[in-house]
C-alpha cells in the first residue's frame, strides 16, 4: 500500500498546483476585467463630459447669435422709423397749409356769392369789402408739393453673403478629438520630488509650449496647479512629500492658438525617496524653512567647517545637483561635492573619502587635485554629480591585503562641460553624504 500512498501524494501535489494555477489564472483574469471597466470608464466618462461641453457651448453661442440677430433688428427697424418720421414731417406741414388755403377759398366764394345774390342797396359795400379781401389772400400763391423723386422711398439692402460665411465659420468651428495630443511618457522618483517626461502623440499637432499641473491625489479636495510652462518636454518637480500620492496630467498649446489642447489622462507618481536637506545646526550657514537651501554668512569666527547632509541621502544611479544662486569670494579651500562619512572639524572635501569640484573648477579626487578642470563656479552656475558602480569585486589579488577596492564611475558637469573618473573607495557604499564649504560667506547653495 505504500506505493498508493506515493501516488495519492502526487496526485494531491498536483491537485494543489492546479487549484492554485487556477486562482491565479481567475485572479489575473479579474485583473483585466477590471482593466475594461476602466478603459470602458473612461471612454464612456470622456464622451458624456464631451457631450456636455458641446451642448453648452452650442447653447450659449445660439443664444448669444439670436440676442445679436434681435438687437441688429431693433437698429434697423428704428432706422427706419427715423426715417419715416423725418420725412412725413413737412408734408404734414404743407398739408395744414394747404387746408388753411382752401378753407379761406372756401369763405371767400360763399361771401362772393352772398354779395351776388344781395339787393341793389347792400351791394356795393358787399362787394367792396369782397373785392378788398380776394386781393388780401394773394390767390395766386400756391405752396409747393414736393415731387415723388425728391421723395425718400425707404428700402433694406440685405446681403444673403453672410449665411455663406456663416456656414463656413460654423462648418469649421470646434472639434472632436479621441486622444489628448500629448501624454505623459514617464514618472521617475528622485529625492523628495518626481521628474516628469512627455511626448507628443499626435504628429500633426504643433506645439508652441506645454503646461504640466500636478496635485496630491486622493481626497482632499485639492486643486491641480501649474508647475511648468515651456518648450520642455521634461521637468522636475520639487518639494513633494515622500510616500505620498501625486497626480500629473499636461496639455499643449498649438502655433500661433492661444487656447490649450485637452488634458492628457492624468498619472499617478510617487517618490520614496527623502528630499535632500542640509544639516542643521552648523556654525556658519543659515538654511531655508525647508533645509535646501544654505547660506553661508560670516557669523563664524573661526575658520568655518564644512556644512554636510542631514543624512546620506545620495543613492548611486542618481544625479544631484547644487544650484548656486548667490556668490561670494573665491577661495581655493572651498568645495562642493560627496564624501562616504562625515568628520567634524573639517575645513573642506578636499579630503580621503570625497570628491569635489572648488568654487575656482578645481577638481579633487580622495584629497587629490586631477589635472581636468571646470568652469568656475559663480552666481548661476549648476553642478551636477552622478555616479554608478562599476566593480564590488577585488581588483587583483594583490590587493587583497588592502580590503579589496570598491569602484565607482562618477561624472561632475557644470557649464556645458564634465569630467568623468574612477573613484576607489575601501567600502561598499550605495548612499553617500554630500556637503560644501566656503572660506567667504556670500555664497547660497539649492541643492535637489
């Protein structure tokens, strides 16, 4: 019976595996599910919101068409109106004249006749007094009537062209788009902020700049605000808190359009990484609220030390940059750069264990100067520091008795230019610590 047992046993392996493929398979398949219902989401959200927008838009510009129309309307018609009213005025005058006229005419022939018909005694003061009033109404006057041509005879001019120009405006106003022209390529963590790369999806589309937005997700409420606008397609964006979740959408502005495409669907980013602070407490240096910032002032008496990170905050793989925003006097003690630990009551980096570049380009390597120089460092100037490992094994077995060497390639820009070198160190390390050191205050280092 043992041979049974063996392959029961089997059997229930393989039961066991298969319920277990098939959850797996069942779960993955819920995956995708989800996934349509998503993608059917956004294509049936999109769409409403877009109907939506039409409608409006439609509505409002016929409403705004049809005031426009109606008030165009009220103006002519009173121009008419004015025109009427200006017109018919001195014909109403002439007319009263006209009246008067033949009301007089109408008195004199009855006091004519009357004067005819009277006895032989009355009739000569009769026809005296006739006879002197005939001659007063002047009965060859007769006023003016104005001929039709001089006449106004009151038209509309009306050009049927504006339809036609109408259709062709309406014809080509507003558009439909299935895909937002740009989208967001990429999030990648860096120290206490996430760069963000974009591309264009749409060849046709010619963009004149880009403007990326960003805002805490989740609840909250918060709105998204702008963190770049320019021809970029790439920015870094600073000061967001570690481990914490961040949407980022961007939109486009075409050549020569003032208004911005559609947002792009927005992504989710986060970093896990501690922003990079200086160390606070330092005799000499003041730094800002958020500890990125130093400034190196002259309260220190002595000879000031050098002011280092909080913490090794630097990770292999990474670029770190100083940006220098204000400048004091050189001195070739001074130093920016990385060290594997730190020592207090150091004056510079220009020491084992660290490389650094001087205010005046002067690069060192472990305490020694390397014949490459950089520009000089002034207000402005931007020095990056990368690096990557390039060995964790020991170089030959000569030198075993030294600990084995731990390589790594770094590359120190600044300006347009950069030096690239092997640094050997007597450890492993994949964090490191990075500090400066000014001999004259004046100097104020961002470091991200």
């Amino acid at each position: 019976g043992g041979r049974m047992s063996v392959e029961v046993d089997l059997l229930l392996q393989e039961a066991k595996e298969s319920i277990e493929a098939a959850q797996n398979y069942r779960s993955e398949l819920q995956q995708r599910l989800h996934g349509l219902n998503q993608a059917r989401k956004q294509i049936r959200g999109s769409s409403g919101q877009a109907r939506e927008a039409l409608k409006r838009h439609f509505t409002e510009l016929q409403t705004a068409a049809s005031r426009l129309l109606s008030e165009r309307l009220a103006g002519l018609l009173a121009e008419v109106d004015a025109i009427e009213a200006d017109s018919i005025k001195p014909l109403d005058d002439c007319q009263s004249l006209i009246e008067h006229g033949v009301g007089q005419a109408d008195e004199l022939l009855r006091e004519g006749e009357a004067a005819l018909r009277c006895g032989l005694g009355e009739k000569e003061d009769k026809l005296g007094s006739f006879t002197k009033k005939a001659m007063h109404i002047q009965l060859d006057s007769l006023p003016e009537v104005p001929a039709l041509v001089d006449v106004p005879c009151v038209s509309a001019q009306l050009d049927d062209s504006i339809l036609g120009l109408l259709r062709d405006r309406v014809s080509r106003h507003g558009s439909v788009s299935s895909h937002p022209p740009v989208q967001i390529e990429e999030l990648q963590e860096r120290p206490g902020s996430i760069l963000v790369r974009w591309c264009k999806v749409d060849e046709d589309f010619a963009a004149a700049d880009y403007r990326l937005q960003y805002r805490r997700s989740g609840s909250g409420g918060s709105q998204y605000e702008d963190a770049y606008i320019g021809r970029d397609c790439e920015f870094l964006v600073l000061h967001l808190d570690p481990h914490t979740d961040y949407l980022f959408r961007v939109c486009a502005r075409g050549e020569g359009r003032t208004e911005w495409s559609p947002w792009s669907i927005p992504q989710t980013g986060y970093t896990t990484l501690a922003p990079h602070e200086w160390r606070s407490g330092t005799e000499g240096y003041i730094l800002s609220s958020r500890k990125n910032i130093a400034l190196r002032n002259d309260s220190s008496q002595s000879r000031c030390t050098v002011l280092y990170s909080n913490a090794p905050t630097y990770f292999c793989g990474q670029t770190l940059t100083f940006k220098i925003s204000a400048a004091g006097q050189f001195d070739r003690l001074d130093s920016l750069g990385v060290c594997i630990d730190t020592q207090s009551g150091e004056e510079s980096l220009q020491r084992d264990q660290a490389v650094c570049i001087s205010t005046n380009g002067a690069v060192f390597v472990n305490g020694k100067e390397m014949t490459n120089q950089l520009p000089a460092i002034t207000m402005g100037s931007a020095v990056t520091f990368d690096m990557e490992v390039v060995n964790l094994l020991p170089i030959s077995n000569n030198n075993l008795s030294e600990g084995g060497h731990f390589k790594l390639r770094v590359t120190i820009g600044s300006g347009n230019r950069e030096v690239v070198f092997d640094w050997l160190v007597d450890q492993a390390v994949d964090c490191l610590f990075f500090g400066c050191s000014f001999v004259h205050s004046g100097w104020k280092v961002l470091v991200f």
